[in-house]
DNA sequence: AGCCAGGCTACCG
DNA sequence: CGGTAGCATGGC
C-alpha cells in the first residue's frame, strides 16, 4: 500500500537529480580541499559533488556533527561562519571544544543563532562524539548498526530526529533517510504526506520507496536525495507557497 | 522594515 | 498525543 506513492517519489527525485546535478552534501570545508583538486567552484565550500567517500576523517565527521547541530532553523550562510570561528578558536575537535568555557563557546558561534542553545548542545554532542565515533565507524555498518546508534543519539539534548538522522546518514553513512522542513513542503505539495504526517512517518515512507539494492548504494542515493529535495525547495518552494513554478506538477 | 533560514526543548491543553 | 512560544543572527 506504500508502494503507492513510491514511484511519484523516485520519479520527483530523479527528476531532480537530471536538473540540478550532482550535489556533493555534506559540506565539510575542512577536510574537502586537501583531497582530489577540482574545478567545482562548491567545493572551496566544502561540497563534494560525486564523491561519496566523505567524510574520511575523524575531523570531518565532527565537523558534520557541529553543522548538524548549528543549522537548526539556521541559514547555512550563518552556519559556515560559525564553522570557521571554530575552526579559528582550535575548537573543531571534540576535545577541544569541551575545554573552551560553554560562555566563550557561544560567542565562537554567535554567528549561528540561538548561540547560548547551541553552546550548551554542542557540548552535549560533543560528549556523546568521544563515547561513540570511534564504535561507529569501526563496527559494521547495518541496519542493526543504525538501529543501536539512533535511539542513543537522540537521547542527547538539542538532538532531535533531524539532527540525529543528517549526522549517522552524513557523519556515518548508516542508512537512513533524513526529513526537513523542505521535504514536508516539497512532497506535501506532491500529495504523498500532509502537514500532519509525523517525522517518523516520512522518514519511513521516502526511506522504503528509495532503497536500493545495497546498503552502500542505499546511503549514497538517501544523501543525494536530501540535497537534492533542499536544492528544489529553495527555487521552488517559499514558505509562502508558490507552486505555478514547481515543474515537478508540471 | 520585515521575513526567512538545512529544529529542538519545555510546557500547555 | 498535537500545538506553540522561545531561542537570535545575518541576508535579501
């Protein structure tokens, strides 16, 4: 019976894979630029655009964590900045950030928005990073891996299903499908969710109708899938809705 | 000048 | 359970 709306779904994401090109998320500026040179003017930001071999370091992967936290409800823009305070202030690893006083964390961050919130949940992050990255990325990765890790992670405060989802998707590469803002508006518009479908709901829905074959290639279509939902809901979709220039109703 | 941005917690009924 | 105020900066 969810089989339903599958094929609208992977047809809405193809076609916006034919549009927009290959999308590189997550961004992870500190780790990007010191492999594989390229032309792709994304990639001073940190985008990888057809490699999915990121992130490849224990930096990369709480540098993904800390974005995850500080783009909540936040522009990217704000996030990128924030980023950068930390790398400056010696703080982008989980050690060193637990050192800085949480009052001089959130003036790193200011930039962000919601610095005091932030500060107090990165360093709640932060913890749950040194008692669980190096399981993670040693472990198998499995259903059962994804399964373990998720209800413990949000279990961590300022760590709801979105944050928890973008880090073991992004940080992790466990199979799991990320919902925002964006694919609520996106696929409310398709008539696949209405504005009361819940998180877990979705989740599940855009999960099952874009698995593939294995679990590898699962991973790397569920983040693509996320950019590309974001990517089309920034042309298309202001919260203000306007769908005349949604070619996906075309 | 206002609206918006890659949410979450706490608290309400 | 669902609904909502509060959190705060920077860009357009």
């Amino acid at each position: 019976m969810p089989a339903r709306f599958s094929k609208r779904i992977r047809a809405a994401i193809e076609r916006m894979a034919c549009e927009y090109g290959p999308q590189g998320w997550w961004p992870i500026a500190s780790e990007v630029q010191r492999f594989a040179p390229s032309n792709n003017p994304r990639r001073l930001e940190g985008y990888h655009p057809g490699e999915f071999d990121f992130p490849r370091t224990i930096a990369g992967r709480f540098e993904i964590c800390c974005g995850a936290v500080l783009t909540q409800n936040t522009a990217w823009a704000n996030v990128r900045h924030a980023l950068e305070g930390l790398l400056v202030a010696n703080a982008l690893s989980a050690k060193r950030l637990l050192e800085l006083p949480e009052e001089q964390l959130a003036s790193v961050i200011r930039p962000a928005g919601y610095f005091n919130q932030k500060a107090s949940y990165l360093r709640a992050v932060a913890l749950w990073f040194q008692a669980n990255d190096a399981m993670l990325v040693r472990s198998e990765r499995s259903l059962f891996a994804l399964e373990t890790a998720r209800p413990i992670l949000l279990k961590v405060r300022g760590v709801g299903p979105e944050t928890a989802d973008a880090v073991l998707l992004y940080a992790y590469r466990l199979p799991t499908f990320v919902v925002d803002a964006y694919t609520m508006r996106v696929f409310g518009r398709l008539n696949v969710v209405d504005s009361q479908s819940s998180y877990e709901v979705v989740r599940s829905l855009l999960g099952d109708a874009l698995r593939q074959r294995t679990l590898e290639r699962t991973v790397e279509y569920y983040q693509e899938a996320h950019a590309l939902i974001v990517e089309h809901a920034k042309r298309h979709h202001g919260r203000k809705s306007d769908a005349t220039k949604d070619f996906l109703l075309d």
